[in-house]
C-alpha cells in the first residue's frame, strides 16, 4: 500500500513540474496599432505595460515582451514581441512571433 502511494506521489510531482510559465501574458490584438516611426515608447508601455526584458542593440534600446507555457498533455503556446527605439524613443522596428495559429 506505502509503495503505490509513493509511485502516486513521484507521478504526481514530476506531472506538476513538467508544467509551467515564462514571461507575462500579454494581448497580441493591441500589436495592430504599433506603427514604425509613429509609435513613441510611451504608447508602448501604455498598451502593454512593463516589458519582460529591457535591453541595448548598437546603442539603441529594446523592448521583449515574452509569453512562454507548456504542459505535460497538450500544446506549447508561445508569443514574443522585440520592439527597437530609435534616439528620440519612437519605434524604429519590431518582430511578433507565435506558436498559435
């Protein structure tokens, strides 16, 4: 009886692991009104929040927003949106990729 309870408890622990979340959700819809050499930083941050990572590129600032889950049974979902500023904090270039059709 111990034994099956421990086997039920080893699944159940390596099932619950094998599930989990990278970055924050965010509404790939809003991704439509983003415009290059329009959109300032400021909208950005207004429409999606806080980025997941901020960073450099040949001196100029990037945006990651990220979206990563996954599961023991079914689908990995992902979405990632780089977003480049140019000097004057303007959006200069992005790129949106997903796993969901």
């Amino acid at each position: 009886m111990k034994k099956t309870q421990l086997n039920t408890v080893m699944f159940l622990v390596i099932f619950l692991a094998s599930c989990g979340t990278v970055g924050k959700n965010f509404d790939s819809s809003k991704l439509k009104s983003i415009q290059n050499n329009v959109t300032s930083q400021e909208e950005i941050f207004d429409r999606l929040g806080a980025p997941f990572k901020k960073g450099i590129e040949n001196g100029q600032v990037m945006w990651t927003y990220q979206f990563d889950q996954w599961n023991a049974v079914g689908p990995t979902h992902s979405k990632d949106l780089v977003i480049l500023f140019d000097k004057e904090n303007i959006v200069k270039a992005y790129r949106y990729t997903t796993s969901n059709p």
